[in-house]
C-alpha cells in the first residue's frame, strides 16, 4: 500500500513543478474546460451517486453537482493565483500567490461527485495536484468525478497527475496519505472521526465540524414562507446536507399556525409512540433512558426517505410524506433527536418568547454543531442580531433555507462550497466557506517606505505689536480663564489681557489662575484642571513664559478628560501617531490661546508640555499633536 501511495504523492509533485510554469490565462481556461465537462455530466454523475449509495435524490444530487460547476467556478474564475496578484503603489506592498502543494482530499458519502467536482476545481485554479481518498460507499461515482474533471483539465493543458486518487480505499490508504511526506496540506470533509485524524497528522489541515443546526421561527416571520423554507431543506437529498435544519424551534404566538403549515405541505407529526420508535432506530436509545448519553447515529439511516425510516422503525408514514417531525422537551442527551441526524427527521420545539427561542438555538449548536450554522426566521432586525450574537455558529442564515443557504451564493452571498469550516467552536482552523482563496500560499514583498514626517502648529498664529487686540474680535468668547504666574500679574500684563477682552461688545466674565511656579508639578495642574472645572471656560489664555504654557495644556486636557491618568501621559512612545496611549481631541470644551512673553521654548506653537512628577521630582515631556494650541 506505501508503494501505491508514494507513487501518488511522486506523480502529483511532478504535476506541481509543471505547474510553476502556468500562467493565470492558462489556469483560467483549464477551470473553465473542466467545470463544463463536469457540468455536461451532472446528471449522470447524480445516477451513479444514488445507485451506489442508495442514498439521496437524483434530482437533488443533480442539482449540487450543478452548484459545484456553476456558482464555484464563478465565484473563483476572476480571482488571481498565479505570480503577482496585487500591488498596492501607496503602501509599497505587491503580493505573490503560490501553490500550497500536494493536497490530500478526502470527501464524504453523503455528497460524493458534487464534493469531489468542488475540490478537484478549486484545486485547479490554485495550481495543487489534489490526491483524493473517497469514501469506500461512494469509490466509484466518486472516481468517475474526478475523472470527469481530470480528462477535460488534461486536455485543456493541465498536468497529467494534477488529479488522483486512491484506486482501493480504506482507513489504512487514508492515513497513509495523510500522513504522507510529500503532502502539504489535507482537505477534509466527512465525519468528526475523519476531520480528527486529518488535524492530528501535524500538517496543515482545512477540516469541518459537525452540523445540528437550529431554525428559530420568531413570531414576526413570514410564517409560510419560514415552513416553506424548512421543509425544503430539510427534504433536499433526504436531508443530507450538513447544513440542514436538525430542530425547528416555534415561537408561541405562531406554533399553532406553523404546524398547520407543515401539514399542509405534508410533514408528518410523529405520535409520542412513533417518536420512541424513531429514536430507538435512528439513535438506538429512547428519550430519558439511562444510557442517552452514548447515543450514536445509526449510519443507515443517512439519507433515507421518511417513508423508509417510518417503516423501519415500526410504523407508516403517508406516500406523500416530506419530513417527519418529532416534538421534543428540551434539547441535549435525554433528547436524542435533537442530536445531527441528516435524514429527514426534524425534532420541534416551543419556545414562549424570542428569548427563550434563542437560548434553545444556542442549547442546539453547543449540544453537537459548534461553529457550524444557524438559521433565524424573523422580520425584527434586533432579534436576528441577538441571534447572531448568542449562537456560537460561523454561518447564521437568515430567513432562508438553511441546507442551501449554508453553501452559499444561492439565498446569500456567502462563499459558494461544499466545504464548510466551523472556526475554533468546532475545533477547525477556518472560520469561512472554503474555496480557492484557502489554498494558495500569498507572499509579500514589502517595499521600503520612509515614516512620514509632519508636524502640527496651532490653525491661527497672530503676530506683530499689539497682536493680542485679536482677543477683542475672537469669536465664541464668553468665560476666559487666563493662566499665568504672579510676575505677570505684578508686571500688569494680565491687566493688558482684561482691558483688550474689556473691549468686547459682549461682557466677559474672566476668571484668574496666577499660581504656576516655574517646572510646575502634577498636583498644580490637577488643581488648575478643577477650578476650571467649577468655573466652565470657552476660552483658556495661557500667559507668560514656558511654565505657564506647559501648565495651561495639560489643565486644558484635564478639564475636557478628568477621567485621563497622568502615568497614562507620560509614557514613552516610539511614533507619535501610534503611540500605545491616545491623548483625547481637545477644544470640544474650550480653546487654548498661548501668549509667550519670552522668546524659550516655543512651547506656544508645539504640542509638548513638561510637567513635573510630586514625588520623585523627576520631569516628564508630554508631547501629543492634541496638545497644540488653538491660538
């Protein structure tokens, strides 16, 4: 077996340095020629699933293997992943997409030729040779997949092993694989044992968690076209998407109304004898018995009809039946049904308010779907985002199918795939649906850029003799708080200020601050921030020399933001514009006018203030552009 899958490995990393000589029109016209191929036989594809399977709807199978053609090959057709796929000139970054690698993929039962259409294309377009390992129940159809879209490829210029596989499958050939040296990355879809193993190889690993999805119907949703929306899900392929609802919660005011709608369209409520029944079957316990908590699903139910699932379990459902419903009392282990079951079989539950309604949709997800979807049925937009806020699902589907809204680009514009990545709630390491865009390795150049260099001076600067004749015609001008030392009051430079603001047509009430000592201190300027504070200024004069001004910023900025710490100021910083602490906009309150009377530190055009620490004595710089005078 080693010998077989080393000669896998060998052929796809002689397909990968093929590659390295591709040009983007190329990739382009190969993704373009397989997607028709595989498009020309979806039907046949979808014959193949279903008689090998025994699983699902032709009609169904047919349709995603379109999807899989159709909306993924549009999704990704127009995206660069080859050489130089962006080039920003302003920041200097260009970035340049490599192949990840030889891909190990591995796929699921449930959606065999459509999953392996989606990869094989998505591999295609990113240059990976993808080596597949199919689900034993579905080898062949899946096989004749993959050979659909690797002959069409090879024709249009592909590599000769860009698409493979393991010819006789097992858990052993799987792990090989997976396990394999010369594979860079798996690709998982399947089960929770398989996506485990896939994580635990040590290599990269783009796995998906389990579904037990939630579809609340809140009492403002279009009540039909919600039920509608269920049953059409929960029916496609015989519920086999992993997306599907597995519980349909019903707000009270509307429950009555919505199993009305479910009849009508022919879901079929199980009595409380048929519902021991189904669990029995479906999960091998019954509701509140003793060993619930090692319920496991029975494999063979997957994908079947109701009828067949009814007449299994011991009872008979209507020819015409779509889905069974089974009302349940709570979500968790006593509840079996409200575990995934992908068949059609929907437990119901009553919620008696929209509260209620979204705790039993988070109890759904965190019981046995983490991460993976949600669906909300709801004309409130405050109810969705709760919804969305308390469900720990990465895809919340709003009114909508939940089957086919989950995959995307059908009922939203979520990323078309049949790849489901749940985040780190289901233990994976991608929160999105996987595409292209996960399998290409994106490297920078980064250009070297010189830091910018600025810098700020108050928006007016007034000079010439007697420039402070300004203050008389200043707009805004109300309650002045002029902050100086006492020489300048001794001097009579304070007296100048008042008898220019005296000149005003209106009268201004002026309150004085003459206490700064010179290197003033942190419990000054916290004391001159407070009268402030009790006198409410618009405008604060700074008057004097450096200590005045460096003095009358940082009150300015405490009187505006009291809340702001000094330790918080006096940090140190790197860059200016991106220093740990954010210094508040200031003149939301007041503005600040410097008047120098000495020619020192041009402290009156800068954004620095020096303040002195009470305790240790030690001077502390404070720079910021918030600091830089108004006047």
């Amino acid at each position: 077996m080693s010998t077989s899958i080393d000669a896998l490995v060998d052929g796809a990393q002689e397909a990968l340095a093929e590659y390295a000589s591709f040009t983007q029109e190329q990739v382009d016209h190969i993704v373009r020629k397989a997607s028709v191929a595989a498009l020309h036989h979806h039907g046949d594809l979808a014959t193949m699933a279903v008689e090998e399977t025994k699983r699902g709807l032709f009609e169904d199978k047919a349709v995603k293997n379109m999807f899989a053609c159709e909306h993924v090959t549009n999704s990704i057709i127009n995206q660069k992943t080859v050489g130089v796929i962006g080039h920003d000139e302003i920041t200097g970054i260009t970035e340049i997409a490599d192949p990840v690698g030889v891909i190990c993929a591995l796929t699921p039962v449930t959606n065999p030729t459509s999953t392996a259409i989606f990869k094989s294309l998505i591999a295609l377009k990113t240059r990976n040779p993808i080596i597949f390992g199919f689900h034993p129940s579905a080898q062949k159809c899946s096989v004749a997949a993959a050979k659909i879209v690797r002959d069409a490829a090879v024709a249009a210029g592909a590599p000769e092993n860009c698409i493979q596989w393991i010819e006789e499958p097992s858990m052993d050939a799987s792990g090989a694989l997976m396990n394999h040296p010369g594979v860079a990355l798996i690709l998982a879809t399947g089960g929770n044992a398989m996506v485990r193993a896939a994580y635990s190889c040590g290599k990269p690993a783009l796995g998906v968690g389990a579904g037990n999805v939630p579809a609340f119907i809140e009492r403002t949703a279009k009540v039909g076209r919600a039920v509608n929306d269920i049953v059409l899900s929960k029916s496609f392929d015989m519920g086999m998407v992993c997306a599907s609802e597995q519980a349909v919660i019903l707000d009270a005011p509307i429950a009555d109304e919505a199993l009305a709608e479910f009849a009508r369209l022919h879901a079929y409520t199980a009595t409380a004898a048929e519902k021991r029944m189904l669990e029995e079957f479906i999960f091998g316990v019954t509701a509140d018995s003793e060993n619930c908590a090692g319920a496991k699903l029975n494999p063979a139910v997957v994908g079947q009809s109701p009828q067949w699932i009814a007449e299994h379990a011991g009872f008979t459902v209507p020819d015409d039946t779509s889905i069974i419903l089974a009302e349940v009392t709570g979500v968790g282990p006593h509840e079996p049904l409200t575990r995934e079951k992908l068949a059609p079989v929907l437990a119901v539950l009553r919620a008696s308010s929209p509260a209620e309604g979204i705790d039993l949709a988070r109890q759904m997800v965190d019981f046995d779907g983490l991460g993976h979807s949600g669906a909300i049925h709801s004309n409130d937009q405050d109810v969705i985002a709760e919804f969305g806020r308390v469900v720990k699902a990465v895809r919340i589907i709003e009114n909508s199918p939940s089957a086919l809204g989950g995959i995307g680009d059908i009922y939203n514009a979520f990323m078309p795939s049949l790849t489901l990545g749940c985040g780190s709630y289901g233990h994976n390491s991608v929160s999105n649906n996987v595409s292209a865009v996960n399998l290409v390795n994106v490297k920078r150049i980064g250009r070297r850029n010189n830091n910018l260099q600025w810098f700020k001076i108050p928006a007016k600067t007034y000079f010439e003799p007697n420039a402070v004749r300004y203050l008389a015609d200043m707009r805004g001008v109300e309650r002045v708080t002029i902050v100086t030392d006492e020489t300048m009051t001794k001097l009579g430079y304070v007296d100048k200020i008042t008898d220019v603001l005296n000149r005003r047509a209106n009268r201004v009430q002026v309150q004085l601050i003459n206490t700064v000592k010179p290197e003033p201190k942190v419990s000054e300027v916290k004391a001159g921030a407070e009268l402030m504070r009790q006198f409410q200024p618009d405008t604060i004069i700074a008057l004097g020399g450096g200590s005045p001004m460096d003095a009358s910023k940082v009150m300015w900025l405490l009187y505006e933001n009291p809340e702001v710490e000094f330790s918080d100021m006096r940090e140190k910083f790197f860059d200016v514009r991106k220093r740990a602490f954010t210094f508040p906009e200031l003149g939301k309150r007041a503005k600040l006018v410097c008047i120098p009377t000495t020619s020192g530190t041009g402290s009156e055009m800068t954004p620095f203030a020096v303040i002195t620490d009470d305790e240790t004595g030690m001077k502390y710089p404070l720079a910021d552009y918030a600091l830089t005078p108004s006047v």
